[in-house]
C-alpha cells in the first residue's frame, strides 16, 4: 500500500504541472501490475478531484485510459 500512495503522490504532482488527460505509463508508472491498484486507489479515494476516462494521452497521443483532473468550481471573490 506504502508503494501505491507514493505512486498516486506522484500522479498528483505531475497532474498539476499539467492538467490535460495523460495515460499511466507516460507519467512514470510503467509497470502494469501497478495500474489497477493506483486506479482502485484514485476512484476510491480521489474521485472527486480526477477522473479516469478512455481517451486520447496529451503526451503518446494513442488513445487508452487516460487520467486528468477535474474542472474545479470557481469560488466568489
């Protein structure tokens, strides 16, 4: 478990150097038997901030799962 929260740590942080949906692999998690448990740990925990969805990745540009940050409300000045 240790091993998946730093993954999603780091999901996070390059989420928010660059929004646009972006697949598993082209943001550093390259072994397989890792994206089901960072997918079950991100809808679980994080579904309210980011979405899995399939789609086209902002970097390989091959259409796959891909994961991107969710529009966030705007708040009164």
């Amino acid at each position: 478990m240790k091993q998946t929260n730093a993954l999603v740590f780091h999901i996070i942080q390059e989420l928010h150097k660059d929004p646009r949906p972006t697949c598993l692999p082209c943001l550093g998690i390259t072994a397989p038997e890792h994206w089901a448990g960072v997918h079950t740990h991100m809808a679980s925990q994080y579904r309210l901030q980011y979405r899995f969805e399939d789609g086209v990745c902002r970097k390989c540009r091959t259409t796959q799962d891909t994961i991107r940050p969710l529009a966030r409300p705007l708040t009164p000045n």
